[in-house]
C-alpha cells in the first residue's frame, strides 16, 4: 500500500512533465499565427497595387490590391517580408511583433544590378565584360510595328535599322557595319537570334507586347559562343512571366490612320500637255495616249490605311507553378491599294518545380499565322510615277485602259496591275520548346532543352486574263507550299561558386541542331476558261504545250550542326573580372576538308569604382574598364548543297525530244568546293562604363576593330573548261569595320511629381575590303548593281574592290550642260562629251555607308501624364536616286510622264537621264521618328490597377536634302542606297490605343 501511495504523486508528475512543452508550445503557435497588414506606396506617396509581398524562407506570397493594401500571415517574429515590383528596388523587412507594416517602394535608378542574358546564362550588369546593350519594355518604340526589331530603331548604339512602308517587307538590320559580299538571301547580313533560349527562331513568332527585354551582343567576346552563326552579332529575346507570387490581366489595343507622307512631284494631265506644246512638238496621239484625262496615278494607287493590334495576356506564379498564356492579332493594312499584313499570335507556358524547386520542367508553344497580300510592286511603282497623266484609267466598256504599243519606262496601267493581279502568302509557324533543368547539388545546375519548329509557307498568285503581265496568256496561276524544320537540342551545365573574395562561374554544353528545308513543290500553269477561280483548281488550266507548266526549282536539303561550347567567367573582389569561352561547330554546309572550326574568346574586365582609391570620390558611381577579343562565325543562308557537286535544269533552260520524250535539260548547276568554309569575324572591343552623381548620368564608349576573313563569293565567275558551271562558291578575300559607339543615360530633372530622362546613342563605322583574292583566284573587283535604263541595261552603279567600302558607287560625272542644254560628262581622258560616255569612264564618287548614326529619346513624366519622343537619324551617306534619273527624260514625254523638276530642263537634252553622279545625293536625315502622349489612371477598384491611354505619331517631320520618297533607303546587301523605281512610299502614322492591368 505505501508503494502504491507514494507512486501516485511521481505519475502525476510525470504526466505534468510531459504536458509542459504543449503547455509551453501553446502560446508560441499563438503568436505565429499573427497577420501583419498594411500599405505599399511609391515616392509619390501613391498607392501601388500588383505589389509581391512574400515570405523570404517560405512559400506565402500575396499581391497588394488596387489600394496599395496587403495582408499576410507570418510564422513568427524571426520572419522576413520581401516586398517588391517592377521597376523598384526590393525591400526586407523583418516585422517582428508588429502587426501593421506600411512600406514605401523607389525607383531602381541603380541600372548595374539589371539581369543581363549572355547566352545559356544571364550575369549582372557589373560583371559583363562584352560589349552588350539591354532594351526593356518600356523604353520600346511605339506605333504600328510589325516585327521585334523595329522596337529597337533608333535605340541601340551601332545597330542600323531601315524600314520602308511595305508592311510586307521586313526592316534591314546591320550591327557594327557589313560583313559579308554574299548576294542570295538578305538574312545572311542580320543578327542571329534567340528566343528565351531558343537559338534561331523566327522572331515573326512574337508579339511586340508579349516581350520583356531584348540584348543586343555585339562583340565577338559576347558573341562566339554561338559560333558559326554569330558573325553578325546576337539579339537575345525573352518574354514576359508573372512575378513570384503574382497573377495579372492584361489588355492592349490600338488602332492607327496612316497617310503617304510624301509624294514625287510629276506633272498632271494639262501641265503636259502645255510642256509639250512650250517645246513646239506634235501633241500626244489621241484618244490613245490622250483621251482628255486628267489622271493622278499616284492618289488612285495610294490610299489612307487603317490598322489595329489586339493583345491579351494573363500570367501567374502560385507556389511552385508558372504559367500564362497571350493572343494577338494585327491588321496593318498598307498604303498601296491591295497590300496588306494580317497576323494571329497565339502563346502559352507552364513551368512547374518540383522537390523544393531542385527539379524544374518546362513547356512553351508559339504558334504565328501571317497572311500577306500583295500586288506587282516592281510594275506598278514605277508605272504610278511614269505612266501617262493624260488618259483614263478605264476605256468606255469600264475595261482597263492599256496601249500595249507604247515603250518607255512604267508602259502598263498601274491600276490594273494592282487590281488584275493577285499575290498572297500565307505563313504558319509553331515552335514548340520543353525544358528540363536539375539543381544537383549547390551551384550546379544542369538543363536539358529541345525545340522543334515549323514553318509552313504556301505561295499564290493569279494573273487574270486581263493582266498586263500575262496578255493573251487566258490567266497565269502558280500554287506553292514548302515546310521548313528546325530541330535543336541543347544539354549543359552552369556551375556558380563563391569562396571568399572568389566567384567562378562555369558553363559547358553540347547542341545538335537539324534543319529541313524546301520540302514541298510549286507548279505554275496558264490558260483557264475565265477568271472565277483564280488560283484554285488548277486542273481546270488548258495550257497549249508542256513548256508552258512549270515547276519550281527549289531541291529539299538537310542540313546538321553539332557543337560543343564552355565557359569560364571569374571574379575577385568584384573588382577584376575575366571570361574566356570556347565553341567547337561541325557543319554539314561545308566542304569536307572544312566541317570543324573552332571559335575562342577572352575578355577581362576591371570595375574601377570598387578600388580603395575611388572611395569619397562623389562624382563617380560607377567606373568598369573592360576589353575582349573573339572569333565568330556567319554560316546563314546556305543549303546543305553548298560546296558539293549538283546536277539540275541550268537557268533559261527548257525541255527537249529525247527519241521521242520530252525531257528536262540536265547540266551541272553548282560546282564542287570542299574547302569552302564559313566566314570568319574576329573581333577586338575596348569600352568603359561610367555613371555620374549617383547615377543621374550613365553611359559607356566602346571602340572595335571587327575583321571578316573567308569572304564568299556565291558567283564567282569561272571558266566553263576548268570547271562544270560557270560560277563558284568560294572563299575570296577580308574586310574590315572600325568604329566608336557612344550610349548616355541622363536624368536632368527629377522631383517629387515631375521627372524627365534622356538618352543619346551615336556610333562611327567605317567599312573597307581589304582583298578579294586568293592564291587559286584572283579578283581585282566585282562589278554590282545592274539597273538598267534607256541604253544603260549593261552598266553597273557600284563596284566592291580592295581599299573601297562596300556600297562604293562608280558612275559618270556631270560637268553640267553645254550651249545647247544637252548634259555633258567627263571622259577618262578629262576631256568633255555630250553623247552617253563608255562604261570606261565612269568615276568612284562616294559611299553608301553612313559616317553617323544616331538617336535621341527623351521620357517625361508629370504625376500620372507622360509625353515620349524619339529622333533618329544617320550622316554621311550618299543615295543614287535613280528613280529621278529615269523620270528626267524631256524626250520621252510622249510616252511617259516626267517630274516638275525637269521643267527647268532643256528639252534638247537627249542625257539627263543618264544615271550620273548628279544623281548621287545626300542620303543624311533627322527625323522625329515617334512622339507619344499618355495618361495613366489608377482607380482605386479590387478589379483594375491601371488603365492608360495615349496618342501616338510616327514620321511626324523629317529633316534631308534628298529628293526622292524618303531617304530611309535599304542599307543591307551587297547593294546598298540605291533608289531605282522600287521604293515603297513612306507614312505618317496617328495612333490612339489604351492599355490595361487587372
């Protein structure tokens, strides 16, 4: 019994023992269950919704209402708040007991710590050693824009970027000066771009809107790890994802009036005919050239367009999961009757983490589809400006007015080659990319990447029965439809480490890519009953011969790249900073003596505001020196059949009786090479980076020297008892751009409810060809641009030689007129003659190249309004304005008609059409590239954070002394600022639109 009793009172002890750490436990899980609320302004004291707010080692986030308002539940004291936004800089918080917390975000004006892509890995501002510029969404170029690089125009040191007024036609886009003679497909003279890490897919794939930051690589240091394909420098794209813990809404809209913002000057229907009669010669034949009209071409062929753009997005990261999704459509109709570009975009992507985000797994699917229609602008152009002003566009019937007899330049109706011929396109393209990304163990993550995408294209076209390019042919119709695929697969591991005053960052990877083109036909055919179907059917054609059903030349190739690459970057102290890479890329383009080549880089960097000796040093906020050297390589444009030998139907050939059969011509079509390799561009850069008073002022200047060697000439002429074709592909020569490019971010004026920014790019090039030759060929110069003209089909405008940048122009040389009001022109000899000279005595008289190009944004912003601006424009070059050249020809004036400008001309002058250097005109401009008004409004509703609305204008005034359309003239290829009857008019964009966030 006494045990018993004295037992009772341990077990009860033991039993309060046991219940003392609930006991204790129950007001700590009371006191972390506590909320914090509260408010998140900016400066402005204004509320800001969309605002993250999470827990710093936990998964709790919540956004911030319209308000401004937040509430959230902590797990103790110890815990950290991070609030942050778009455009601020970050805070943490740690709230302790406190159970309201209102914060205030600022403007992040520290640019340095801004996310760079480098390619397969991003790095901050501070630590890259390339040269390398970043465009992020807001400072984008606004207006009717119809693909990603015109966001850039005007924005970027050292990128040249010309656009015409075809919304068909894709802007020129040249980094850092040409780099390659190649004459088949422009592409092969534009940057190389990547698409959140997809390298080479089409930027026609993206919406304007969907896009967060674009990077712009530019030296080979930066470069080179894309190896044969970077040669022309990298634009790096991604797209826009929600925040961590957030979700938004979004809607963007606008619609646009566009007008031809200038006209050519030609005479009308009476001031002809009063030209005519002034120089006492016979009248024009009537009714045929003049049946009493008085007929504006010009007003029948252009038109005031309409345009609109559509974008909704909607985009979240909840816990472990990212996804969103966008649709956009474009309707941007063209300032020439028939013309017109329609596009549906649509987009979607998940990403999902999983065991504590060390394993990531990825999915992305674009899908573009374009309709373009067109009409025969190489007719109709010129045939609005020449064609008679003096009859109707319609006989008596309402038939089209045509005199097929008459000669000259632009002899048919212009309106009935814009609206009896029909020209449509019809593109699709998918990319679908997944991702596999593993964190194995801390700083080493590996990433497993594929994409496939594809291209659909399908050609029509119809000329009618009663088309001038197809007379008496009862109708051409042609029906094409290719696939192109592209297939890449990308495996590497980045590893990133800090020890100490050390940091290493490592990359090393493997890529295999495969691309299928031309898989498809095109077949062209003739005769149809009438004109009801067009282009559909075309069984029902009833051609008279089998000549007369064609099929498109256009072999199925497939071609493959393998490559290895690695990376080295390394820090001290965050003060000296180095990279070195190497690529290794075997191509199947290439001859077989030829496949591999190896593209290596080094850069070294030193951030000089961090050394002892720059502390108290007020003015500086940022000092880095940097310097790289790299080799890159340009392999676009070739088919897998570049440097073998193919057998094929030669050009102008037909078919023949073969015992009997009709057989195709068969002959060699292309030479064999197998040393034919890629161009190679090695590039030094030197550049500092500077930021002033706080960063109020920032900027950098780079200096380069980029040389490409291997230059290919795709027409290499050869003789036919050496070789099997009479053209080579082959490596012929070097040239060399040096320049200096200068970028300056100013903050003039900042207070609390008025700021204005200001930046200013400007950038030097000059081009030179060192050599054409080898020690197998030997080419003292290449003759180009064959324009044509009233006895001139033979001659040549410009010539590409050593010592001489590409663009060179080589013409006659006008000396003015003589007694008798006839031009005259200087002779090889110097001596002086008044009949067209020989091809021989034509001069070198300037440069296509601009000495200068520059752009001037400015950003003001006044509580909730904001006015933006941009002006652009390029020095120094020179444009051979032979559209005027064809137009003055007094003689012809009973045949076609001519500009006010040859008024003060003599009408004996049998030469002022000759293309001549009189001709060759400043190619300078400035022009007020786009101004914007903008009011944002912030209801305070649960449901909508911001609404904004804005009007907008582009080519608001252009300041140039040149005489044609616009001197925004094509500057890629190897024929550069030539203006010869092709130029689509230029407009003047208003546009009104609104953009919305929920």
């Amino acid at each position: 019994m006494t045990n018993q009793y004295a037992s009772k009172p341990a077990a009860q002890f033991v039993r309060r023992l046991l219940l003392l750490p609930v006991l204790l436990g129950a007001p700590a899980v009371a006191l972390a269950q506590q909320t914090v609320r509260g408010t998140v302004t900016d400066e402005k004291n204004a509320a800001l919704p969309g605002v993250t707010v999470r827990l710093k080692d936990g998964a709790a986030a919540v956004a911030t209402a319209a308000d401004g308002a937040y509430s959230i539940k902590t797990n103790g004291p110890a815990d950290i708040l991070v609030f942050s936004f778009v455009g601020t800089v970050a805070k943490e918080i740690a709230p302790g007991t406190q159970t309201s917390l209102n914060v205030t975000l600022l403007p992040d004006a520290q640019k340095l710590n801004d996310v760079v892509v480098i390619g397969y890995g991003t790095a901050s501002r501070a630590d890259i050693t390339g040269a390398v510029t970043s465009i992020k969404s807001e400072e984008f170029n606004q207006g009717v824009l119809t693909t990603p690089a015109e966001l850039l125009q005007g924005k970027v040191a050292g990128l040249n970027i010309t656009k015409s007024g075809d919304p068909n036609q894709r802007p020129s886009v040249v980094l850092r000066g040409p780099s390659t003679i190649r004459t088949v497909n422009g592409g092969v003279t534009e940057p190389f771009y990547v698409i959140d890490g997809v390298p080479g897919a089409s930027i026609d794939l993206l919406a304007p809107d969907d896009i967060a930051t674009i990077d712009v690589l530019k030296d080979a240091s930066s470069t080179a790890i894309y190896g044969t394909r970077a040669a022309n420098g990298v634009i790096i794209i991604t797209t826009k994802r929600a925040k961590p813990g957030q979700s938004r809404l979004t809607y963007s809209a606008y619609g646009a009036l566009a007008k031809v913002s200038k006209k050519i000057d030609v005479l009308s229907g009476g001031e002809l005919r009063q030209y005519l009669a002034d120089n006492k010669t016979r009248p024009l034949t009537t009714p045929t050239d003049d049946d009493g009209s008085n007929t504006n071409w010009q007003d029948l062929i252009e038109r005031t367009s309409y345009s609109t753009n559509h974008n909704l997005s909607f985009a979240g990261s909840a816990n472990a999961t990212d996804y969103g999704a966008s649709v956009n459509y474009l309707k941007n109709n063209g300032a020439l009757i028939n013309t017109s570009l329609e596009r549906l975009i649509y987009r979607g992507f998940i990403n999902q983490r999983f065991f504590n985000n060390r394993l990531k797994l990825g999915v992305n699917i674009i899908n573009s589809s374009t309709t373009q229609n067109d009409i025969p602008q190489g007719s109709t152009l010129p045939g609005m400006l020449f064609y008679l002003p003096t009859v109707s566009p319609y006989n008596p019937d309402g038939t089209y007015k045509e005199n097929y007899t008459r000669t000259g330049s632009g002899p048919l109706n212009p309106l009935s080659l814009a609206n009896n011929n029909t020209y449509i396109t019809k593109d699709s393209k998918t990319l679908v990319n997944g991702l596999v990304q593993v964190d194995v163990l801390t700083g080493l993550k590996l990433t497993l990447s594929g994409s496939t995408q594809r291209a659909q294209t399908n050609y029509s076209s119809y000329l009618n029965s009663q088309s001038g390019l197809a007379v008496n042919l009862g109708g051409v119709a042609r029906r094409a439809e290719y696939q192109n695929t592209n297939d890449v697969l990308e495996a590497y591991a980045n590893y990133d480490r800090t020890l100490g005053l050390h940091s290493v960052q490592l990359l090393a990877g493997y890529s295999y890519q495969q691309d299928r083109t031309n898989d498809g036909f095109g077949i062209t055919t003739q005769n149809f009953a009438n004109n009801a179907l067009g282009f559909n059917n075309l069984y029902l054609s009833n051609p008279s011969s089998l000549a007369q059903v064609a099929f498109d030349n256009n072999p199925i190739s497939t071609l493959r790249l393998l490559s290895q690459y690695a990376r080295a970057q390394y820090q001290y102290g965050d003060r000296y900073l180095a990279q070195v890479s190497l690529r290794r890329d075997g191509s199947s383009v290439f001859g077989v003596n030829n496949r591999y080549g190896y593209f290596p880089t080094a850069a070294v960097g030193w951030r000089i505001i961090n050394e002892e000796f720059m502390r108290g040093r007020d003015l500086f906020s940022d000092l880095k020196l940097r310097a790289g050297y790299g080799v890159s390589g340009n392999s676009q444009g070739f088919d897998a059949f570049s440097a073998i030998l193919i057998y094929g139907t030669p050009p102008g050939s037909s078919k023949y009786l073969n015992n009997g059969a009709i057989s195709n011509v068969v002959n060699a079509v292309r030479n064999e090479n197998p040393d034919l390799k890629w161009e190679s561009t090695a590039t030094a850069n030197i550049g500092l980076d500077f930021g002033l008073f706080k960063n109020r002022i920032t900027g950098s200047v780079d200096y380069y020297i980029k040389k490409t060697s291997d230059l290919i000439d795709d027409v290499l002429p050869v003789s036919s008892t050496e070789f099997q074709y009479t053209t080579y592909t082959a490596n012929v020569g070097s040239m060399t751009n040096r320049g200096i490019e200068v970028a300056l971010s100013v903050v003039p004026v900042q207070t609390g409810a008025f700021t204005w920014r200001s930046s200013l790019n400007f950038s030097h090039n000059t081009n030179r060809i060192d050599n054409l030759s080898t020690d197998r060929f030997t080419i003292p110069y290449i003759q180009t641009a064959q324009l044509g003209g009233k006895g001139q089909s033979g001659n040549y405008s410009q010539i590409v030689q050593p010592g001489s940048p590409l663009g060179t122009f080589k013409l006659w040389h006008y000396l003015g007129k003589n007694e008798q009001g006839v031009s005259t022109y200087q002779k090889a000899d110097g001596s002086v003659t008044a009949t067209q000279p020989l091809t021989t005595d034509m001069q070198e008289v300037g440069s296509a190249q601009p000495k200068l190009i520059y752009g001037w944004a400015n950003n003001f912003t006044y509580k909730a309004f904001d006015l933006n601006f941009l002006v652009r424009g390029v020095y120094g070059n020179k444009i051979l304005n032979a559209t005027l050249a064809g137009l003055n020809n007094p003689a012809d004036a009973r045949l076609q008609n001519i500009p006010r400008f040859t008024l003060g001309e003599s009408f004996n002058d049998i030469n002022g059409y000759l293309i001549s250097d009189r001709f060759l005109e400043s190619g300078s401009y400035l022009r007020l590239d786009n101004a914007t008004l903008g009011y944002t409004l912030r209801p305070h509703t649960q449901y909508v954070q911001a609404l904004r609305f804005y009007v907008s204008s582009n080519n608001v005034f252009i300041i140039t002394k040149y005489r044609g359309i616009d001197p925004e003239i094509n500057i890629g290829g190897l024929t550069p600022g030539i203006d010869n009857q092709n130029f689509y008019p230029k407009t003047r964009t208003f546009t009104l639109g609104l953009s919305a966030s929920f």
